[in-house]
C-alpha cells in the first residue's frame, strides 16, 4: 500500500508541478465580514465550535491514503456534517486543478491538502484562509517548530500540519557489513565510505541521485543555507551562500566521482537497487519506511536508520518532504472548514493517520512511547522512530521557501540536472537555475534579484 509519505515525497521529489506563480497571483481572493446563524463572525474562534454544532457539507481535497478513514471517523463522530472527499490527483495533477478553479473563481474545496513548499505560492497572493482569525495561533507548541514555521507565509498562518519528514540516514547493513563499512556520522565520512564501496565493487554506490530540487534544496538547508527569502514582492535568491556552497563541497566529489548511482527516484529499477544492495543509503525523509515495508519486499531485515551525517558531527538535519490542511477563501463555510482542519491534524483524526503508517508532526505523538519505542521487523528489529523522532528535534532553524517554489523545482532538471548528467560541478548549474528563477520571478510581478 502506498503511504501518503511516498506520494508526498514522489511529488517532491519528481518536482514536475506545474502551477506558475502567474496564474495564482491572478487569483487573489477578498476576505468575508459574514456572520453565521447564531451571530458569531465567521472568523472568530467561537464560529468553529458552533459550525461544528450546526453542520453542513464541505468537500476535502486529498491524495493521502489516509483520507477516506478519516473522513468516515470525523463523520461518525460529527453526524450532522457531510465531508466530500475527493482525490483530484497527486502531484501536477492536484495543485493545476486547484489553481484552475481559484483562477476561475468557483469550484474550489472548502479545505486542500497542500504541501509545506507550496503554501506560500497559494497563500501570498490570497488564496487561503488565514487561521490565526479562528485563535489557531494558540495551537503552536502542539507542533514541531520546523513544522509550524512551514505553514506560514509572511506573518500569516496558512493551514494546520499533518506531516513531517526530518532527514535521516537510511543503510543497508547487509552491504555495510560485507563491505566492512562504518556508519558515517560527517559527510567526509559519507564519502570516504563511498570510495571505498565503489572500489570495492563498481557496481555498488553509495546513494543515487539523478538531480532533484527537493533533495538538493534539502541538503541546503541541512547545511545552513537560506538561499531564498521573501519580503512582500521583494525575492532575493542566492544559491552560492555559505550553506549552499557547504553542500556542494560535498556534492560535487560525489558527482563527479561518479560515486552516486544515475538511477532516478521512484522507478522500477530504483526499487529493484534498494532491494538487492545496488544502492546503499539513502539521505531521506522520516516516512521512507513505509516505503521501503510497501514496496521493497527483498530488503526485509537488511535495512536500519541513522542519524543524518552532518559537518561537523553535531546533530542537524532539514524537513524533505511534509504537507498541511488549508481552508480555500472561496469556502462558503470557513469556520467549518477550519474545524474539519483542527479535527484532523490537532484532535482525533491524527490516530488514522498514524495508523496508515504517516509521520507526524505533533509533538505528543512524536513523544508517546508506542510510536517512538515501536521496533520494526523490516529493520531488523530496531526501533527505528527513536532515531526519526530524534531528528524531528533537530531540524536547522529559519529555512524559507520561495514564493514560486513549484514552478522553481519544475525546471531543476534542466538547469541543475544538466551538471548531473555531465557529471560535472554543480555550481554552474546552481547559477543558472538562480539567473532562470530571477528572471521568472520579475516576469511574474516581484522584485527578484540574487
């Protein structure tokens, strides 16, 4: 069974969305002095409860596996409220008809699943309810604080969170332990590891990667990196910081060395390299267990987790992967959209999500023994959450997205994936998706400039 954490990460991953800043600038929604049928404004934080107690319909729109639970739970429990649940696809295909009919005017869900690097591209231009109108704001130390500050844009907060992905390090022991490697704890150590695996036998790599925005600006901000900040329309893009160049520093010997396998994420034969030792690590989100337990059967036992290697030997990590609950300004019921949105991510519908194998980014349950202590047959019998939830706790601070992040990872493979098939340095390709991103940004109304 596919885990709403594979299609979160497939998504980001293949970063092939489509949705241009343009189209969703163009669709900035007004707010609503509305009232509900007891007097309440509809943006207050007593409108959710008594939305909730009135009822009505609203219509969700979701690709996580854990939808159709949740929806029937919330339903039994709120009998007098009909949830539309519908699955507009995963990928370009979710975000393009959700950006079609906020373009169009009509037709939106009432609440949307979006992921954490989209949220400014639909929340800046007004397209999404703020929540601190409902008292949201107050649920903040419910959450992980790399969590939180992803449903942000601005001062603004844009949707509750339902997942989270900190990095950490993925290893084949089997491969480790024929091929007398350690666990590396620094990067040096990653690619000394490497060199001596691919020695050792050219048909073995170290990690694949093809060249991949959601990974690359992953690695970035696990490095310290803050190529991207947003003041209003003002955007400033820098992929040669301190932090980006950190990464490259590594990277590059990697790459060029020819020590990461070209084998793309997310296809067969990615699948079949986790399974037989081809690939030996993989640098990834939280939720790759379900992952690798649902689709690759043939590395039962052999896996376990490690911290991410880091620079220094101090623990850091970054966020690769995640997505939250917004409410669309075009809902006829914001306050019971809201209310849908605080059952699911902060109340009781966060047990079906865990059931389905999610990541969460709730504090409680990343502390509850029964997730974090649980050990794992398909690693070996390690109790593979004490290190995820670990890292949760040590996710680099201040990382920011751009406000056209989607169109951004759309042309990756054609600036920075170039370097990749050349084998080549990284920081030209690196300058270039910056000179393309300028200029994309400054054709769409900002103030861009590197």
């Amino acid at each position: 069974m596919k885990t709403t954490h594979r299609r979160s990460a497939r998504r980001l991953l293949l970063a092939t969305a489509a949705v241009t800043a343009a189209s969703v600038l163009l669709a900035a929604c007004g707010g609503s002095d509305k009232t509900d049928s007891s007097g309440s404004p509809q943006g207050s934080a007593a409108a959710v409860d008594e939305a909730l107690t009135k009822g009505g319909t609203i219509t969700y729109w979701s690709w996580t596996p854990s939808a159709e639970a949740q929806v029937k739970a919330f339903e039994k429990q709120y009998p007098n409220v009909k949830v539309n649940y519908v699955n507009a696809g995963t990928g370009n295909d979710h975000y393009t008809k959700l950006q079609n009919v906020i373009k169009a005017g009509s037709g939106a869900p009432d609440v949307a699943q979006i992921e954490y690097q989209a949220i400014p591209q639909f929340a800046l231009p007004g397209a999404l309810v703020d929540l601190r109108e409902y008292g949201f704001g107050s649920l903040e130390s419910a959450y992980t604080p790399s969590t939180w500050t992803a449903v942000h844009a601005g001062e603004g907060l844009y949707g509750l969170p339902q997942d989270s992905g900190p990095m950490a390090l993925f290893y084949n022991k089997e491969v480790f332990d024929k091929y007398g490697l350690a666990v590396p704890k620094t990067w040096d150590e990653f690619i000394a590891e490497g060199k001596k695996l691919h020695q050792a036998d050219p048909k073995k790599f170290i990690t694949n990667d093809t060249g991949d925005a959601g990974f690359a600006t992953s690695m970035i901000w696990q490095a310290g990196g803050k190529p991207f900040k947003t003041e209003g329309k003002n955007v400033t893009i820098n992929l040669a910081d301190d932090g980006t160049k950190k990464w490259t520093g590594v990277w590059n010997q990697l790459v060029t060395g020819g020590l990461v396998a070209s084998i793309p994420g997310w296809s067969d034969e990615w699948f079949k390299a986790l399974g037989d030792g081809t690939i030996a690590t993989l640098p990834i989100g939280a939720w790759m267990p379900g992952v690798l337990e649902s689709s690759v059967e043939a590395g039962a036992g052999k896996w376990r987790v490690a911290p991410l290697p880091t620079y220094d030997g101090q623990p850091a990590t970054a966020e690769n992967g995640g997505s939250a609950q917004s409410v669309l300004k075009q809902s006829a019921n914001p306050a019971l959209a809201a209310a849908f949105v605080r059952w699911l991510n902060h109340d009781e519908g966060v047990k079906p999500f865990l059931a389905s194998g999610g990541f969460p980014s709730t504090v409680a349950d990343l502390k509850d023994p029964a997730f974090v202590d649980k050990k794992s047959a398909y690693f070996g019998g390690q109790a593979a959450n004490q290190v995820l939830t670990a890292a949760a706790g040590t996710v680099v601070k201040d990382w920011s997205y751009l406000p056209f992040q989607l169109y951004a990872n759309s042309i990756f493979g054609d600036t920075v994936g170039k370097s990749y098939q050349a084998k080549s340095d990284l920081d030209p390709g690196l300058k270039s998706w910056q000179d393309a991103l300028v200029t994309y940004g400054n054709q769409q109304g900002f103030q861009t400039n590197s």
